[in-house]
C-alpha cells in the first residue's frame, strides 16, 4: 500500500467529487425544474446553491460537524497526558499539531475534521478516555491522525455535506409535489412536464440514496487505509486492535451524532447490531466490519 499515492490522490479525488456534484445537483435541478413548470430557472437556483455549498462545506464544514456533534476545546493542563500523545504523534508524522475536542459521552469513540493539517481537530469521547489503556489510546490517535494526514478530513467533510444538500433537494421537490405548488404553463400545455414528472420522484427517490452509497463506500474504505497508515506511525498493530475490541463491545449510541457525522468516528457511533449482515445490508454500513479490520490489523 503506498500511502503517499493515496494522500494525492485524495487531492484530487477531492475535487473531482464537488465537481460531479454540482453536475448531479444541477441535473436534479434542471429533472425537477421542468416537472414543475419552473424550467431552467430551478436548475439555475440548484448551481447557485450547489456552488455555494461546495465552497462553504470546503472552509465550513469542520465546524459544522464540531457544533453538530457538541465537542468542546479542551486545553493543555486539562488532560496532559492526552495533549502529550497527540503532540508526539503529530511530531512523528511531519503534522502541525491539532486542536484537541473532547466530546462528553460515555460510548467510547473517537473522530477527526477539518479540511488541510493546518486546520485539523482531533476528538475523543470521555468514555474512550476513561476505557483505554495508553497504548489503545495511541492507536486510536494513531488512527484519527492518518485520517488528517490522508486528507480524508476534506474530502469526507465535503461529501457529507453534498449528500445532505442532495437530500434536501429532493425533499423539496417532494414537498412542492405533493402541495400542488407548480408554477409552468408552457411544459404542462404539451404534456412534457408528465414525463418530467415522472423522472423526477424517480430522481428524488433514488437520489439520495445513491448520494449515500457513494458516501459509504468512499467511508469504508479510508478506513482501512487510516487503520494501516496509523500503525506505520505508532509500530504496534496490537494497540489499535485491542482499542476496537473495547469499542465493539460498548453497543451505546452516541445521541448527537447523525447520519451524516457518523463515517466521521473511528467506528460507527450509532446503533450497532450483532450478527453476520448481508452483503446488500452491508451497503449502507458506514465502517467496514470491525472484525475484519481486527484480524488485518492482527496480521500485519
């Protein structure tokens, strides 16, 4: 695995990603402008947003999750031994040093945001502080810190909030839809806007969910890749390993964390369920199965 590929390639992927969906988003626009008589002023109105989104969910979106989420700063001389691991992490892997967050909450977990090293928050939950020993405690940082050093921050942090806008698109249309409130003549005089109708509650069904298969997959992936690059930084597989093991076991949820935050934590702070899934379920799963990433963390 060659993890300087993979940061270049986030680089871009970035990028490409906002490209494709302010296309998308301008797409459902235009779909969803002709279905209800409004033309290509819908579609205009869904560039301006998209674009606005885009730009804002790159600078912003850091933040959002943060106020989301209800993580706070914590200083230096309120937990030392926290702020110490960090620093000596970011040393060794060429990283400015990030803002430490704590997030209150029992459930053992952990995330990290922000769209470049320079502007980087790692998070821990009081739960994880109090549960882990410091070598788990270590591969858990070891881990949050690939993710900022990988730029799966930024590219995460921009489709989580792309997706939402996705669905917010759809859920307005849907609205108008069953309200009545369509506002063309010339479209619904010669039967076009029926078809267009139809094209678009196929699109404001179909995508958002597609928005979120794209999310998920582009999820699990990065977090292999931040399990393997954090072990490069730390040595000691077994760290992170033994971590998981701990926060498997601990089936709470998180209750401010949603959906879209959710691919952000080391592991899935929402709802966890027992048992083999199948492989169309696994879809919509935002990690990877945590006994397969333990058994190749086991095996490096």
């Amino acid at each position: 695995m060659n993890i300087y590929n993979q940061i270049s390639s986030n680089k871009w992927r970035t990028w490409l990603i906002m490209a494709l969906f302010i296309i998308f988003i301008t797409t459902l626009g235009f779909v969803f402008g002709k279905a209800t008589g409004y033309g290509l002023s819908y579609a205009g109105i869904a560039l301006i947003f998209a674009g606005i989104t885009s730009i804002g969910s790159y600078y912003y979106s850091d933040k959002i999750v943060l106020a989301t989420t209800g993580a706070t700063p914590i200083k230096k001389s309120d937990d030392p031994e926290l702020y110490h691991i960090v620093e000596n992490l970011a040393i060794g892997d060429g990283l400015p040093m990030p803002k430490v967050y704590m997030l209150r909450t029992d459930s053992p977990n952990a995330f990290a945001t922000g769209r470049d090293p320079q502007h980087a928050v790692v998070c821990v939950t009081t739960g994880l502080r109090q549960m882990m020993s410091k070598s788990e405690l270590e591969g858990v940082l070891a881990h949050e810190m690939s993710h900022v050093k990988n730029l799966d921050t930024r590219l995460m942090g921009i489709v989580a909030i792309l997706v939402g806008f996705v669905a917010i698109l759809a859920n307005m249309f849907m609205n108008q839809l069953w309200w009545g409130g369509f506002g063309g003549r010339d479209d619904r005089e010669n039967g076009n806007s029926q078809i267009f109708l139809v094209i678009g509650i196929l699109f404001a069904i179909l995508s958002p969910i597609v928005a979120t298969l794209i999310q998920l997959a582009l999820s699990r992936k990065r977090e292999y890749l931040a399990d393997a690059s954090g072990v490069l930084l730390t040595r000691y597989p077994e760290g992170l390993a033994d971590a998981l093991e701990k926060i498997a076991k601990y089936k709470t949820p998180i209750p401010s964390v949603n959906n879209a935050t959710a691919q952000l934590f080391i592991e899935n702070p929402m709802t966890k369920t027992k048992g083999k899934e199948s492989w169309f379920a696994g879809l919509f799963d935002t990690h990877p199965p945590i006994e397969d990433r333990i058994r190749i963390l086991r095996s490096m």
